[in-house]
C-alpha cells in the first residue's frame, strides 16, 4: 500500500503535472475535433487509424522538408480526407457511418504501417520549446500552462474555442440542431448535410493535428503503431465528457494523469511493468460504466443540477443520414 500511496502523491507534483499538460495536447486536439464531428451527428469510428496516418504524414513533411510546422497542414489534410469519406459514404451513399469508419480505421492504419516502415527510427523532428516570458515564472501555474511551446498553447485555445463556437454562438445552435433534429433545422432553412460536411471535415482536421502533435511534439519520431489505441481512448473521452468540450478535455488531463500514476508505480512493482501501463485503459472504460450506471444515472434525474455536470445524453441523430424530400 505504501507504494501506491507514494505514487499517488507523486501525481501532484509541479513537474509531474506539467508533463500530464505537455502530453496531453494530442489527445486534447483529437477530442475537440471528435466532439465537434459528433454533435453534428457523423461519428468518426476511424480516429484511431486516422491519427497513426496523420502522425505519419506529419512526421514526413516534416523531416523532408526540415520545417516542423508544414507538418500540421499535412496531417490535418490527411484527418479531414479521412472524415470527409465518412460523411460522404453516409450522406451521398447512404451507408453505415460506423461501418465505414471500422473499414477506415483498418485501412488507414495498414496504410500508416506500409507506407511508414522505411521512416522507423529516422532522426527526430519537434516542435521547439517557448515558453511565455513573465506567466512562465509564475509559481506552479508558470511550469505547468506556460512553460511549453505553440502546439500545446494551441490545444488551450482549441478547447476554449470549440466551447464557444457550440454553447455562445448561433452557428454552434445550428451544430446542435443537425445533430439533435435536423428535421427541424432543415425546416428552418439550416442546410443540414452541407454543415454535416463542414464540422465533419473540421473535426478531421482537428483529428489529423492531433496526429502530428503526436510525432512531433509528444512522443517523437515514427515508430511502428505509435498512437495505437489512443483513437479509442478519444471516443471513450468523448462519451465520458457528454459531448461537451470542457468536461471532454477534463477526460483527457484525467487520462492523462492516470497514465502518470501507472509510470509512477513501475519502480514501485517492477515486475508488472509490462501492465502498468495499460492500467488507464481499462480505467476509462470502468468511468463509462460508472458514467453509464443505471442507478446512477437515476439518482441524478433527482438533481438536474449534478446530472448537467455529470453527465449529457448523446446527440439524437447520431450516425444517422439525413434525407432531404
């Protein structure tokens, strides 16, 4: 018990949590942008493949052209190619979105490991570090919010922005109602498939910056399958936060810290070294049981006010077409 309670006290320490906010910015990008695609009404099944080719185009065009930045268009090209076929194959076709997206992810990550192989263990390319002069030296908050660089000051306002587009503007009203009742939106004029198309793309993007964040900022360089399962760790954040970006990007600093305390713990119990670090995994998916919980969800239709902040209902039309007559 002494080793767990020495880990958990490690969790709040200054250097532990900067490092929990440094590596959560990919994470943090792909989330917004799966949220974003989801109150749309498109879900993007393909996340976890289209992150690993995302990473991979951005990892190239950087190391090709030795300009770190040109990266992050590439792979957000990349993502939003990706999650354009999704609404394409549904809107336009009439199939399944989720069905589509599991091909998707297969495909994009075979694609990513084919077309990657000959770039493992090519020298690294990353995002230099910047941080921001006077809120750096601030006590606490200076080395954990402004003692990064661009990319993870980026994720900051990816999130504040993502919240105001949906809860404090009429565009994000109209995101809402192609997602909740696009009859209705239709009904008043909202062209609800051409906006379907726009956040769909725009959350791939998103997607796709999250991947290059990954090679180029988090964990850098290319390796065989580098952001394995994390795509999956993004829809789970995205039903664990209910839809709504402030409480999805707590999922993900709180991923985050789970993946800490599992690092913590290894010097503690070396011998599980080799499951430690798969303990946030089956914990994410515990917190969507828990989140899930019948007798849960009931005690909170008894206080509207916790059940706001606990916990959203997904988006009515959710993976489904919308057929205009």
């Amino acid at each position: 018990m002494s080793g767990f309670f020495t880990a958990f006290l490690e969790m709040f320490d200054t250097a532990t949590i900067s490092s929990i906010v440094a590596g959560a910015s990919a994470l943090m990008f792909a989330t917004m942008g799966e949220t974003i695609s989801e109150k749309a009404g498109v879900i993007n099944l393909s996340v976890d493949g289209s992150m690993m080719l995302a990473a991979l185009a951005g990892f190239v065009i950087a190391f090709e052209t030795d300009v770190v930045w040109l990266g992050f268009p590439a792979a957000a090209a990349v993502g939003m190619a990706v999650a354009l076929l999704i609404a394409f194959s549904n809107i336009k076709l009439g199939l399944n979105q989720i069905a589509v997206g599991f091909v998707l992810f297969a495909l994009s990550t075979e694609l990513s490991r084919f077309l990657g192989n000959s770039y493992v263990g090519r020298p690294p390319v990353g995002v230099p570090a910047w941080d921001i002069p006077g809120l750096s030296s601030i006590p606490f908050f200076g080395p954990v919010l402004f003692d990064h660089n661009l990319v993870v000051y980026l994720s900051y306002l990816t999130v504040i922005a993502t919240y105001l587009l949906m809860y404090r503007t009429r565009k994000g009203l109209e995101m809402q109602g192609i997602g909740e009742r696009p009859e209705a939106a239709h009904a008043r004029g909202i062209p609800v498939n051409k906006l379907r198309y726009f956040y769909t793309a725009l959350g791939g993007a998103l997607i796709g910056i999250g991947g290059a964040a990954f090679s180029l900022d988090v964990k850098l360089g290319w390796s065989d399958r580098p952001t394995r399962n994390l795509g999956w760790i993004v829809l789970a954040i995205v039903i664990f936060g209910g839809w709504h970006p402030l409480r999805a990007a707590i999922g993900v600093l709180l991923f985050g810290a789970l993946q800490a305390f599992a690092i913590n713990l290894i010097p503690e119990f070396p011998s599980l070294s080799q499951v430690l670090p798969s303990i946030p995994f089956p914990a994410m998916i515990l917190a969507l049981v828990v989140v899930n919980w019948k007798a849960l969800l009931k005690w909170l239709d008894r206080y509207p006010f916790l059940r706001a902040i606990l916990r959203s209902d997904p988006p009515t039309a959710i993976g489904t077409a919308f057929e205009v007559d």
